[in-house]
C-alpha cells in the first residue's frame, strides 16, 4: 500500500499485459511501429536528426515515468522522489515543446499520429495527478484536469476504435478511466456522468469489436464508478441538479484565529474576540494517515467512500492566484512548465529554494486502502519521522470492528480490542506447534481464543509510541470505545474524536451504501444531518437557507467553545489549525443533532471525544435552539425532542 490512491485497476501501472484493466500496453511498443516504417534512405540530414532526437526523447521520457513506480512510497521529505520528478517534468516538457516545433516532419516522415500526441499529453496528465498524491497539493490536481480536459476536447483518441489491434482502444478506456477519478475529485459531478456515459459507450464498443477476455473486468470498473456515484450522492436539490459543492476548506467559511483574540467570518462576533488562546502553545497540522478498511463499504478502485470524503475535508480549496503553474491551462503552453520543472531540481545544499518553491497549502497526507498491520505501521512511522516541529499527526481510522475476545478485560491498550487491519497476508499458523506441546485441537481453539490478541486489527496500545508527539485521533467504527481511554503517557497534545458504537437499524444496515456517520457530519455537516432526517432533495432556497443556518450554528459553537471557563487547554491548541478546529467544531454539531433525534436513544448513540467537552457546550441552550430552528427550516421538527424533553 502507498501514499497514492492505489488504481492498477483502471492502468496506473503502465508495464504489464496488455489487455487487462490492471495495466497500460507499454506505450513505446504503439510508438515503435512508426520507427520500422521509416525509410531513412529518403531522409535529409535535417530530417534524420529531427526524428532522432524525438526518438530519444521519447525513450528517455518513457525510461522516466516507469521508473516512478520504483520510488519509495514513504518519507515525503526524501529529496530522491521530488529530484526525480523534476527531471521526468523537465523530459516530457522538452518533448512536448519538440514535437510542437517538429510537426509536420514528424507528421510527413515519422507518420505521428494523433493519439501518439495524446499519449503524450496523457502521461504529463498522470504525472501531475502523481504529484497530487505525493505532495498533497490540490492546486496540481487542477492541472491534471486541464490536460485530461485538452484532450478530450482535441479528440486525441477519436480514431482509437479504427485500429485492427485493441491495444489502442484500451488506451482510451482508461484515459477516460483516469480523468473520472480527477474530475469525482474535483467534485465535477455532471462531467463525471457525461464521462460515464462516454466510458460506457466506449466499453460496449470495445467488446462488440473485439470480444476481449477482460470485457467483465471492464463492466465491473463502469459498474464501480456507478455504485460510487449514487452513494456520494446524499443530496439532489431542487429534485433536477446534483448538489456539486466543494467540501475542501475556504477560509472564508472557517472562524480564524488572530494572535490575541479570536476572529470570525461572522461580522458581529469578529468585534468580541478575547486574548484566551494568547498563551496557549499553538500547533499546526502536519501529517495525515487515512486508514479505509469496511469490508463492505462502496469503494471505486481503493478508494472507500469515507476516504474519499475525508481526503477533501484536509485540503484547502485551490484558487487561480495560488495556482502552482497557473499559465498552463492547456497542453499548447506546457513550456510554460519549465520554470516549475528547473526550479525543482535543486540539491540538498539548497533546501531553502526547494522549501520555498513547494510551499505546502495542505498538510501532507497516505492514503492507505485496506493495509496489513506492517504496512500501516511503516506509514505511520514515516509520517512521525516526518513531523515538524510544532504540527500534529491525525490518524483517522475508518475500519470494521475488532472485538476482544479475553475475559479479563483490564488493559486498555489491547484488552478491548480495535478496528480490523487488512487479513490477506496471514501470519504462521502457531497452532502446530503448540500442538507440538501435546495440545488437541480444541485446546488450540480455546487458548487463542481466550489468551491471544487478534493479529489483523489496530489496537490503541499500537499508537502509544506514536503520542511522543501531538495527536488528534479519529475513530469512526462500531468498535470506537476501545480507543476511549487513551492514556497520554508522554504529556503531549491529544485528542481523540469517537464514532457512535451504537446506530438505529436502519442506518447500520445504509452505513456500507452511505458512509460512515460520523465522517458524513465532519466532511458535510448539512448532509450528515439530511442523512438521519432522511432527506434526499430540498428546494434551492431551502438549501440556501439550510447552509447559513449550519454557518451561524458553527459560529455559535464557537462562540461557547471559547468563552468556556472549564474547557480543556487542549482544544484550544489543536484549534490554532483550520481543519482541526473545524473538525471539533462539526463534532459538536454531530453530537448536538443525534442528542436531540428521536430516533438515537442514549449515550452510546453519540459521539464522544478525549478529553470530554463541557456540559456548558453539550448542553448549550442557545445551540441546541439553533439546531431546532435548522429542522424547522427542512420542515421536519417532528423528528427531534424539545429542550424541555428528557
């Protein structure tokens, strides 16, 4: 498992068989069939050298981007991986502009081709969509767009279908394959669909013409995509129009803090800022893991939904001015590119240039789908290793259950269980030797049962050594209770937030289709709060009305949250960052609306953090109000308690 949405499926790994959806044919085989129809004898000199040297450029590009796969997956600060990068950036920029020089040669005599052009483009595409992966940076995945985009829009593989070979036409599947997933995460939810619609047409194409073996496996990657969706699909509004907003953070939309007081986006609370937060030591957040392991949730490729809708909640929204390489907006300017490409290629003595050229607008981020215990325990540690000084590291668990199976349930660390790790790299069976020791079977059965800990499953006491330095927990699993007593054995920041354990029937059996809960409320807090109320579609001006609600409820609980006398000194600091303090902020809201549901009937039914907020924010009247006057506004008040109710 890498820092990288893992994709094989749909061919981001470009060197294996041809015909499955797993791989790409390697692109220099395609290409090689100009360089044997080539009769250089009718060649000038000129000519020659021109084919030449787009001939070495060609290889040496394709030498490059193989070789990505080989980087180390881990350890972000390794100069190795980014030195790398700028080099192949700077080959395939040195192509492009060649080939835009060289036209008509390489037309008339090499006998280039349009989706040779493509394929070029298409690999500039996927390199900054690794990019993405590695830095964490959305702004490069907009320029992973605006080439996809270019591309389909020249038509490049228009004429893929024409070819006697399929070869080319499993190029073009998953060209459309890889702009899909850019545009779901760019939250492009129309062009998602008339992408479908193209994937689709193309995938019956494919099999009409050519009656591949991978046909299924191809329907399965169409059938994925669908099922992904309409899961994500929570909201319709106005019952026409897919809801398509961002969930990435804009500063506009999140209470700001000042160095002495706390500032708001809200006018009127701006003007009562105080110096509480003055002398708490702040701290930034720095590294992520994402952890996807429900067995039976909807999944495209690696990706689960509540990845999915996570990976968002940590990054900033890109905008035009922050841009990374905002001339590029099409492959026709990709000499533009260079200045990012040398500027790249710096050396260890010179960490200042390359620090301030890759400025981080989100903290670094792994994604890891589904990993064994070794692996998310390498991830882990990098990021720890990786962590500058004043940051916190937020691990984020989204897993089954794993329940403990000891009588004597005494250790907090491992005695309650924890969430599941992936199980498909099994460990030695040790029951035959302690059969060896002159125990049946049944005896082996009852003694791991009973004495051993479950080796596929995170344990809170496997994040002890981890807490050496500031970490902000969250739980979202049947099973969160285990991690409710995390002990802080070194004095460091920490603060875990916890999923309900308990659910009402009919949201266990839609949380595989929809999500997990607690992730719905703190990637979207107005379509967490749909979901329990089990709306689907609202009016334009509803939903209008609905999101200035949830803003002034957020303003409210901060307002509460920082005029606290009782509040534990620990929120104040993981607040100095913008996601954590959003993410405790929309916890609270999550908590506030499952308490006033009817239909989540105890304590079990909600969330819960460590440390425990205060009464005097739980319990606060005047937000428990706003969350009333929010169902009123969606006209189903008759789902919630009043305040008076017990």
């Amino acid at each position: 498992m890498s820092s990288k949405i893992e994709l094989n499926r749909l061919g981001f790994d470009d060197n294996k068989s041809k015909n499955s959806p797993q791989i790409t044919a390697n692109s220099g085989n395609l290409f090689n069939s100009n360089q044997s129809d080539i009769d250089w004898s009718l060649l000038d000199e000129k000519d020659q050298k021109i084919i030449n040297e787009f001939i070495y450029l060609l290889d040496k590009s394709r030498q490059l981007f193989n070789g990505l796969k080989d980087l180390p997956q881990y350890g972000h600060k390794s100069n190795q991986w980014n030195a790398y990068f700028a080099r192949t950036f700077d080959i395939y920029t040195k192509l492009w502009k060649f080939q835009q020089q060289n036209r008509q040669v390489l037309e008339q005599k090499y006998n280039l081709k349009r989706w040779q052009i493509g394929e070029i483009a298409s690999k500039i595409g996927q390199l900054y969509y690794h990019y993405y992966l590695r830095t964490s940076e959305s702004n490069y995945l907009n320029e992973a767009y605006s080439f996809y985009q270019a591309i389909q829009t020249r038509a490049y593989y228009s004429k893929a279908n024409k070819e006697e070979k399929p070869d080319l036409m499993v190029k073009k599947l998953r060209f459309y394959a890889r702009f899909i997933v850019v545009c779901l995460l760019l939250k492009k939810s129309k062009q998602v669909r008339d992408l479908m619609r193209e994937l689709g047409k193309n995938i019956d194409e494919y099999v009409k013409t050519y009656d591949p073996e991978d046909q299924l496996e191809w329907q399965l990657v169409r059938n994925e995509i669908n099922d992904f969706l309409e899961a994500d699909s929570i909201v319709n509004i106005d019952n026409d129009h897919l809801i398509s907003l961002s969930n990435r953070l804009i500063p506009s939309h999140v209470p700001v803090i000042g160095p002495n007081s706390l500032l708001s986006y809200n006018e009127d609370f701006k003007n009562q800022g105080h110096n509480k937060t003055s002398n708490i030591n702040q701290l930034a957040l720095g590294e992520i893991i994402i952890v996807g392991n429900c067995h039976n949730q909807i999944k495209f490729s690696e990706l689960s939904l509540d990845m999915y809708r996570m990976l968002q909640a940590v990054e900033r929204e890109p905008t035009p001015n922050n841009s990374v390489n905002n001339k590029l907006q099409n492959i026709t300017n990709l000499q533009s590119e260079k200045s990012l490409t040398t500027s790249l290629m710096t050396n260890d003595s010179d960490k200042s240039t390359t620090q301030s050229i890759i400025q981080r607008e989100n903290p670094h981020k792994y994604l890891l789908y589904k990993p064994s215990f070794s692996q998310f325990y390498t991830y882990v540690s990098s990021a720890f290793k990786d962590l500058p000084p004043h940051s916190v590291m937020l691990i984020y668990l989204s897993a089954d259950a794993c329940e403990s199976h000891t009588r004597a349930q005494i250790e907090h660390a491992y005695d309650f269980g924890g969430v599941r790790t992936n199980s498909k790299r099994d460990v030695p069976n040790l029951s035959l030797s302690m059969n060896g020791l002159g125990l049946n079977s049944s005896e082996t059965h009852h003694r791991k049962s009973h004495l051993s800990k479950e080796t596929h499953c995170i344990y809170p006491g496997d994040l002890y050594a981890f807490s050496r330095k500031p970490m902000f927990l969250i739980v979202d699993s049947m099973n969160s209770f285990a991690f409710k007593n995390f002990p802080n054995l070194f004095g460091q920041p920490f603060l875990s937030l916890l999923s309900p354990t308990h659910l009402p029937n009919i949201f266990q059996e839609k949380q595989n289709q929809h999500g997990s809960l607690l992730t719905l409320f703190l990637f979207n807090p107005l379509f967490g709060f749909c979901y329990v109320c089990n709306i689907s579609n609202i009016t334009g001006i509803v939903y209008s009305k609905s999101q200035d609600q949830i803003s002034a409820i957020i303003i409210e609980i901060a307002r509460a949250f920082y005029k606290s006398k009782n509040i534990e000194n620990v929120f104040l600091q993981f607040s100095s960052d913008d996601f954590l303090r959003v993410f405790i902020f929309r916890f609270v809201f999550c908590y506030c609306t499952l308490k006033l549901h009817r239909g989540f009937k105890g304590t079990d039914f909600y969330p819960s953090s460590q440390p425990q907020l205060t009464n005097e924010i739980l319990d606060n009247k005047t937000i428990l109000q706003m969350v009333l006057d929010l169902a009123s506004i969606l006209n189903i008040r008759q789902l919630f308690l009043d305040l008076n109710d017990d």
